[in-house]
C-alpha cells in the first residue's frame, strides 16, 4: 500500500480566502457590513453588547496597542475571564496585524514566567482577579511584556475614551499567524500551535456552518473557557460568524452553575466536555432542571465513554454530538452529526478534510485496525514555535500525523483508542484504556475513572484503574475495590481486568482540565 504522503489530495470542498484576510475581517466587521451592527452579539449577566459594540470596543483595544507600539507579528498574550474584553482584546490585536497567546488565566507563576520567555510578547490583557499574580511574575522575570493592561477596571474603560473607535485592519495575508494555541500534552511544556488567519475560517466554514448549523437565532454556551481553542471556535468565532449570539460568565464552570445559567441564557448550542457531562448527570437536582431551549450539545477535549452518552441521552433526550480535534489542526475534524448519532465514536469526517488510520510506517490500515491517525485539511498549523524537531515529526507534507490511535470501522465511523503513549500492550495484545474506563462507568457507585498502565511485579504492564467512587451509598473500600474487579471481570476478557484499582476523591487534572494520565502514572509506580 503506498505511502500516506504520495497519495495524490482528493476533491475535497475548500474554502479559499482573498490572499489579504484578515480574520477579524471575516468573524466580526463583516456582520457589520451587511447590517448585522444591531444584533446581540455577547450576552452576560450585566446585559448584552451588539456587534456593533463589539467592533467599537475591538477598534479601541486595538487602538491602545498601537499607540502602546505593539507592531504587526509581534505576540500579545490574553490572560481574561469570559466577557467582552476577551473579545475585544482578540480582535483588537488581530486588527492591527499582532498575535493573539491566549493563556489560563489562572495559571501558576512558573507557567506565567515559562509562558513570559517562550512567547516573548510585548503585551498583556489580565483581568482584575489575576492581575496580581501576572505582574509579580513580571517584577522578577527575565523577560516580561512591556505593557500590562488590567482590562476589566473601571479605571481602564475610562482610559479607552482616548482612542479611536474606528481602526483600518492591517492588511495581513491569509498565511499570517493569527492566534498560537498551546497543545494539550500532559508531559513536558506545552508547545506553541501557530495558526493562520485562515485556518480559523476554513473550520467555521467546514464544521461550525457546514456540520453543526450555526444560524444567526442561535445562543452558545460554553463549559470550557475561552482560552481553551475549542471554545473560543465553539462560543465565540462560530456564533460570530453567523450573527448569532455568544453566553459569557467568568465563573468556574460547576453543574450548578451552568445549569443556572442555561434556564437564564436560554442557549441553544451547549458546548460540553465529558467531565461536565458526568457531573450534570450526577447532579441531584438534574432531572428537575429545564434544558428546552438547548437544540444540540457537543463534546470534545476527551473521549466520551459511550455509557456516559447513554446515560445524558437517557436524563435529558438532547443530542450530543462527540467530535475529535486538535490545536495543530484547530477545532473538529471528525464528528458525530445531527441526525447521524453513533454513541461510543467520533463519527465521520468533517467534509473538507481527510483522515486515514496508518500503521507506523504511513501506510493506511484496513477497517477495524488500531493505528495513528493522519489528517489533512487547510486548517493545518505552520508548526510549533521553536520547536522544529517536533514540527518535523508532526506535520509531514499536507498531513498532520497526531498521536492519537484511532479505528475506523467499515460505515466510516471513528472509534478513539487513546493516545499513543496511553495505548496498552497486555500479553501481547493492544488495550485501549476507554474499554475498560467505560465498563467501570456502568457500575452504579462509579462517578468517574481512568485507567493507565502500570508494570507488575514481574515488570510486564498491566491496567491500574483510578476511581472516584460514590461514597455516600459504598460500603467499605476494600468491599468496594472488590465489588469492582468483580464487576469488570465478567464483562471483560481477563487481559482487559485492571490488576490495581485504586480510589481517589478526584482525578488530577492538566491546564485544560484534561485527566493528567501522567501523574496517574507517577502515582501508580509508588503505590
């Protein structure tokens, strides 16, 4: 079978911007221009701003900058709760022509120092909470932005009366880096993604219009925050897109929470991750609260065990679409579709890319065959920031070669098996930890587990399992570890069986509120 990379490119739909496109161009002043400068753009707590505010605000930020001396290309880092100074920092900087880092903006002060030199921006947008944390980083680091804007004050809205709010968008070309989003590894740094302006749009115009059907009377919600590159396409640049309308809170996401929100917002689209969709599920209340207005939900940043889906379908009767993607090649790519459910996959590819499952030397594997997944599509990044080894690896041609293991069975649905280095081989044979991680959801006294690998006591890996039980109707925890096993073992052949299974009060978490499998990992080699 040839190699992945001499394949000649099929006749996929493309979406091909002007060669001078500027992304804020396309997402915001073109609503604008076509009249749109009336309609809700953002909703929150304390009201709602219409596109036309939006783009006055964007045109002020990005007026600040300029007079700051911010030049195009060079990096300005957003560190801002979910409201419209996130949105006005975004496009501001992308109107003149500068890089928009977005981070955590609670992120501890060895991440703001590491974030501070790998990035080497000359701006910041920080809000009131976390101000603090940023600029005592800055005092001592080696490299710090110049210009710290506390953007949320009342003291900074009254500073903006000073600039202009129209501002001439620099007129970058479609290739230009936009905006670096920072891969989800759970070892090491994170590594800076660089995406183009139009990368952005190429996905809006693929999944957000083509697969999901944003229209202009829709109202987003969002789990994840902004920073998080599937919610700033999902809860800000797709609604943006069309016209509709994008919910913010700046509170941290708890079920109680959002479900408060949806009953106050009334959203149509809710942007879900599977933590969340656990914890909705789990909630006492959960089946008294009113979801009516929601039309559809979509999962991503984790696999979704196909019991949890079972279970949300059973509670609330929405769909839920589960859906792959990744920062190099920003947003979704694979995807269950609305009237094309399939629980326990990703669904099909998003038209206008390609995918294939390959064995290690690139070849392209047969349905029902675990291999890597290789990707191709005009959202693909430029690479990562200094990191051309890396780069090299991963992005080879028009493919992106991730590392993530996948199936693809004989209807053309995807099946997640893992990352690479989370993959099992036990006796011989491959594991996917989401097989055995779904059969312990089953368990009624299971609110949530991962499994990894961990060596025996004669060096060979078998699966440790980490749960987070529901102690308040348990017996005791050796009944409880026992009752487990037992429950899996008569589900699962014995090679699947964790060896270890170990009970947590909760799961440790990455910077995108990913399971860190690498701690796990760490924790399980000292037990």
């Amino acid at each position: 079978m040839p190699d992945a990379t001499s394949d000649p490119e099929p006749d996929l739909p493309r979406f091909t911007p002007p060669e001078q496109f500027n992304m804020a161009d396309y997402f915001l002043d073109d609503r604008v221009r076509e009249g749109h400068g009336d309609r809700r753009a953002i909703l929150t707590d304390a009201g709602s701003l219409t596109y036309a505010d939006v783009q006055t605000l964007a045109n002020l930020f990005g007026d600040l900058l300029r007079d700051a001396g911010v030049q195009p290309e060079q990096r300005v880092l957003i560190a801002l709760p979910d409201g419209p100074q996130y949105a006005a920092a975004l496009f501001g900087t992308l109107k003149i022509g500068a890089v928009v880092v977005m981070v955590n903006p609670h992120a501890r002060p060895d991440e703001i120092e590491y974030f501070y030199g790998y990035t080497r921006a000359v701006a910041l947008f920080v809000g009131t909470e976390c101000a603090e944390a940023f600029q005592q980083v800055a005092a001592g680091a080696a490299m710090a932005p110049r210009h710290i804007f506390v953007a949320d004050t009342l003291d900074f809205e009254e500073s903006l009366a000073g600039f202009s709010p129209e501002l001439a968008n620099f007129p970058t070309h479609r290739d230009d880096p936009a905006i670096w989003l920072f891969s989800g590894g759970t070892t090491g740094r994170p590594k800076g993604v660089v995406q183009t302006h139009t990368a952005f749009a190429n996905t809006t115009e693929c999944y957000a219009k083509g697969v999901i059907g944003y229209q202009e009377d829709d109202v987003t919600l969002s789990v994840p925050k902004l920073f998080f590159g599937y919610a700033t396409g999902s809860n800000l640049l797709f609604p943006f897109a069309v016209g509709a309308t994008a919910a913010l809170f700046p509170d941290r996401c708890t079920p109680e929470v959002l479900f408060e929100r949806i009953e106050r917002f009334r959203p149509t689209i809710l942007v879900n991750v599977p933590t969340m969709v656990n914890q909705m599920l789990a909630h006492p209340g959960a089946a008294e609260r009113d979801l009516s207005s929601l039309r559809v939900a979509t999962s991503a940043g984790e696999a979704l065990p196909a019991e949890l889906h079972r279970r949300w379908h059973e509670a609330f009767g929405i769909e839920l679409l589960d859906g792959l993607g990744t920062a190099e090649m920003w947003h979704i790519f694979l995807s269950n579709q609305p009237g094309d459910v399939r629980p326990g996959t990703l669904g099909k590819v998003v038209p206008g890319f390609e995918v294939r499952v390959c064995d290690e030397e690139g070849r392209e594997l047969p349905h029902g065959e675990v291999g890597w997944l290789w990707v191709r599509g005009d959202s693909r990044a430029i690479g990562y920031w200094q990191q051309m080894e890396k780069s090299r690896e991963a992005f080879r041609g028009e493919w992106y070669v991730s590392g993530d293991m996948l199936v693809r069975d004989a209807d053309g649905y995807f099946i997640y098996c893992g990352r690479g280095d989370d993959m099992l081989k036990v006796k011989g044979k491959w594991l996917s930890p989401r097989e055995v991680e779904n059969c312990l959801l089953q368990h009624p006294l299971v609110k949530e587990c991962a499994v990894i690998g961990a060596p025996d006591p004669d060096g060979l890996t078998s699966p440790h399992a980490f749960v987070v039980p529901d102690r308040s109707a348990a017996g005791s925890d050796e009944d409880l570890e026992r009752d487990l096993k037992a429950f899996v073992e008569q589900r699962l052949p014995s090679y699947k069986c964790p060896r270890d299974l170990t009970l947590a009060d909760e799961l440790p978490r990455t910077h995108l509120g990913k399971v860190d499998r690498g701690a796990l990992r760490t924790l399980a080699a000292h037990s």
